[in-house]
C-alpha cells in the first residue's frame, strides 16, 4: 500500500488514481508463470522476516517468530509469540510470491488472512510518532482505508480533507477506530502488510499487522497481537533492510522454504 498522499487537489487525485488503477488492471488481465527461483530473488537482499505460521489453512490462530539473515544466514531473534489471524484462517493473497500455488485464493470480505511473502509497508498509529525506524503515518479521523471494490482507490489509506467526503462512502475501515468505532484501539499501532498494491478490485484489502483486541479475537484479515510484541516488532524492523512479512500453514512453508529460501523453522505451533 502506497505512503499517504496529502499535496493533490481532490479532483487530480481521483483521476489520478482511476487511470493507475485501469492501467494496472489493463496490464494484469493475464497471468503469467513466475519461477520459483526468480521470485526468491526478488527478496535475496532482505535481511529482516516476520514470520507467521499456522496449524492449517483453517485456523484463526498463529504464531509469529522474527529473524535477521547475517553472511547469507538466516537467525531466529527473540522469542516465538501468539498471533491472531483471520477469523476464517488464511488463503494466499498477491505479494512476491509466485501467483499460482495450490489452496484457497484471498477475496474480499472472506475473512481470511493473505497468505505468501509481502514487504512491510509503512507504520500508523493514533499517536503523532512511534519508536520505529519505519516511516510513521500518524492518522486522524479523516483516515480510511478504501475496502469498496468498485473504487478507484480500492486498497489505499486516503484523507478526506484531500480526497473528499464522498471518495470513502462505504467504506468500513477508519483509521481512528477508536473515534469511529466506540474507542477501538487496535489501530492505535501497526503496520501495514503490503499485500495486493496494484489494487486489483475483490483480491483483498487494508491488510495490516496491529493489536489484538482480545488473545481470541480473529481479525476479518489482519494480524494482530499484543501491545509488547508490536512495539518489539517495530523497534527492531529495519527499512533499509527491506523487511518481509511471511504467512502460511505449517505444511505449506515446509513445501517451500528451501525453494524460496526462507528460514528454516524447528518446533512447529
């Protein structure tokens, strides 16, 4: 998901946006094979990972364990943490990851989390900074996140105050839930997961890592967890180390992790 755009009149904006976005599904109508390999190297330089793995494709629950690669190795660092996931579990969403793998495919609205290998995006949160080295977005009520498919900014966090009142109708995710939605704080730290930036309209939507409202509550997609494990995660994680947020089942990981280089785990969840 794109930084925050603030500096375009209301009208520049939208017209900007709808001609990426029909670029960018003109140039998408069809798929092509990806290798493997190739795909690996797209990530070879990243030297941050949060990993998330869970028991299936089904469960809303997860653990999260971060590592640092030093001479071409990867090392685990700290300890493994409980997660929160979707309330349906996972399905593989679009990041830079190969596009054709066997299993469930990430929709709007399924309540799944995004599945494969994503880059970390920008931090947000309520507050007007974060102890992160990541770019900091701080939010206010006139932030959302467009989840309505027929949008031309499906997929970004906009600011009324530049794009309008009207560009958001409908949409169900504010940025300040805790205004919003009865002093919500699961937003009021994150980061976002950089699933599905050409905006494809119905792949999924506003996928974020943030807090956990309760240690079992589901999220309709997100990640979340506790308040220390986030702050942990956001002290450590690196931009110029091109930071990556993984996600799948056990046995799907174990399928791929040497293929797409990608640490190797000992005791599963």
């Amino acid at each position: 998901m794109p930084p925050i755009r603030s500096t375009v009149t209301r009208a520049g904006r939208l017209f900007a946006a709808a001609l990426l976005v029909g670029t960018l599904l003109f140039s998408g109508c069809v798929h092509h094979a990806v290798n493997p390999a190739a795909s690996a190297a797209t990530w070879s330089k990243s030297r941050q990972l949060v990993l998330v793995t869970t028991s299936d494709w089904n469960t809303d629950q997860g653990t999260l364990r971060r590592y640092q690669r030093d001479a071409g190795n990867w090392r685990e660092v700290g300890d493994a943490r409980p997660v929160m996931i979707g309330r349906s579990g996972a399905a593989w969403g679009t990041g830079l990851h190969p596009s054709s793998q066997p299993g469930p495919s990430k929709r709007e609205g399924d309540g799944r989390a995004p599945a494969g290998v994503f880059r970390i995006g920008r931090a947000f949160g309520y507050a007007g900074q974060a102890a992160t080295a990541l770019p900091y977005d701080a939010m206010q009520a006139s932030h959302y996140c467009i989840d309505v498919n027929e949008s031309p900014l499906y997929n970004r966090i906009v600011d009324t105050r530049v794009v309008g009142t009207q560009a958001v109708a409908g949409s169900t995710e504010p940025m300040r839930r805790d205004i919003h939605a009865d002093g919500d704080q699961r937003y009021r730290l994150g980061f976002v997961i950089e699933h599905n930036t050409q905006g494809q309209p119905t792949a999924g939507s506003c996928i974020f890592a943030h807090l956990w409202k309760s240690p079992t509550d589901a999220t309709a997609g997100c990640t979340a967890m506790d308040e220390s494990t986030m702050t942990d995660l956001l002290a450590w994680l690196r931009p110029e180390l091109a930071p990556l947020f993984v996600l799948m089942p056990v046995q799907e990981y174990a399928r791929v992790q040497s293929q797409w280089q990608l640490p190797a785990i000992g005791r599963q969840p």
